[in-house]
C-alpha cells in the first residue's frame, strides 16, 4: 500500500477541506513538476547580503520564472526549485509531532507547524537545528509562509527576517508543468 503524500499526512482532517490547488500540489505521487512565476525581494542589510550568499538565494527581482520539481523519497520529498537560473533545493519529511514537517537547506533545519484554514496554510517556525543542534530562540529567523488558492492556481508566499530585517522574500503563482 503505498503512503500517502508527506503533505496531505501533515494536513490530516484539513485535507478535506483545503483549497483543491493546495491539495494538488501536494498530491506528487512518483513525482510531479509545476511551473509558474515569482518576484522576489532582498534585504540590503550586511546581515542579509551574508545570509542570502551563504544560502544561494537568488537575487531581487521580478516575474521569475519558477520551476518546482517535488519527488517523493524514503524519508519524505526532495524540492528542486529553480529561480530563473538559481537553484534552491531543500529536502523535507514529518515532523516529530503531527502537523509538523522539517524542511532542510543545507546545514540548517526548520520545524513547521502547519496550520491550515479554509482558504489555505500557514507555516510557522517551531523551532531550528543547524548541524543538528538545536538552535536557541533569538538565533531564529522569523518566518512568513502562506499557500492559498486563488483563480485556480496555486500561490505562495515566503518572507525570511532575522533580527528585524529582511534577508530573503519570494511570492507568486504555480500550475502543473503540462499545464496549457
């Protein structure tokens, strides 16, 4: 019997009831690609420049295309995004406590709560590891992440502040790959 997918577990009861472009995007089975477009703010701050080059995060801009290839693994999904030219590849799987996932890039690890409502999820930071160590409260960034659903499509939005600035914010849209 195959598992169902490491988001629609985290969803749990909520599945039901989410927006279906949500639903759909989480649905990867062997693996699913979507394909839309972003704009992307960055912090100017020093800490901000040091933080987005040690994460390789893509530079401002606007209407990005966006690539987003989600495959299912052993432990959960890898995510291949691409920013126009710039990766960003994380891997994810369940949390230790339901409705939770861990998300990695690179050395860092953040524990998500999801908290799903009628018109869509909001993720919030639970706590971080970096190199497996857990990391104490005023190291944390403070996150922003939305999905929600409007006119059919997915749509997200990311914003990343560390000690009151910006470091890193993307928002846009996702369709299916295949997608007319």
């Amino acid at each position: 019997m195959t598992r169902p997918p490491l988001f629609h577990r985290a969803y749990g009861d909520a599945l039901a009831w989410l927006p279906r472009p949500i639903v759909q995007v989480h649905d990867i089975g062997t693996g699913k690609t979507w394909r839309g477009e972003a704009t992307i703010s960055a912090g100017s701050s020093l800490l901000a420049k040091v933080v987005r080059a040690g994460a390789s995060f893509p530079p401002a801009a606007d209407a990005v295309p966006v690539t987003v290839e989600m495959i299912p693994t052993d432990e959960g999904e890898t995510w291949r995004r691409r920013f126009g030219d710039f990766p960003l590849n994380t891997s994810l799987r369940a949390g230790r406590t339901p409705g939770t996932i861990e998300e990695t890039l690179g050395p860092v690890t953040a524990i998500l709560r999801l908290v799903p409502d009628k018109s869509g999820v909001t993720q919030i930071p639970e706590g971080y590891r970096l190199l497996g160590l857990s990391l104490p409260r005023f190291l944390w960034p403070v996150l922003d992440v939305r999905e929600s659903a409007e006119g059919g499509k997915y749509r997200f939005k990311v914003a990343m502040h560390l000690w009151g600035a910006l470091i890193q914010g993307y928002e846009g849209w996702l369709e299916a790959a295949d997608a007319p």
